[in-house]
C-alpha cells in the first residue's frame, strides 16, 4: 500500500515538482505577456479604422459643402479642406490624406 522511498528519493521528486511549477509559471507569464500585445494591436487597430471612417466621412461632407469641414467624433476631429484631409487625437495627427 504505501511505496517506500530509498534514501534521498523524496528530495528528487520534490525538486522535480518545484521545476514543473517554476516551467508553468513561466509559461503563464510569457501568455500574459503575449496576450497583452495582442490586445495592444487590437487598440491600435481600432483606433486606425475609426480614423479613416472619420476621414471618409469628413471627405464626402466636402465634396458636399465645397467648404471646410471638421467633425469631431469620440476624442478624435477630421478636417478636410481642398488640399488635404487631416484626422487628429488628442492634438496629434493620426491620419493625413492630400490631395493631388
């Protein structure tokens, strides 16, 4: 019934589990990491395609008016004129289209 262990046995199985743990924490954390990243690039991604839909929108609206436009949707303005269509965030520019 119970398995008896030769001298020194029971140190090995337990630094053998210590290593397993230590592999799976690791492993969590490289996730994490990784999924982390993922989710970063997803933002960005986002946060690109809401831009142009600004831009287009702010585009099609001059095409309209044949004056300047901005509008400003979320935390983001798009301002098209003749030369170019610019979208900003937060005072930054994230997209700029000119025209030819």
């Amino acid at each position: 019934m119970f398995r008896q262990f030769k001298k020194g046995q029971p140190a090995i199985i337990l630094g053998e589990s210590m290593m397993s743990l230590a592999i799976a924490a690791i492993s969590a954390v490289f996730l994490m990491i990784g999924l982390n990243g993922l989710n970063q690039q997803q933002k960005q991604a986002d946060v690109r395609l809401m831009a142009c839909r600004l831009a287009k929108e702010a585009g099609d609206e001059f095409k309209e008016q044949k004056h300047r436009v901005s509008i400003v949707q979320a935390s983001m303005t798009a301002t098209a004129d003749q030369d170019q269509v610019v979208v900003e965030q937060a005072g930054r520019c994230i997209l700029k289209l000119e025209r030819r």
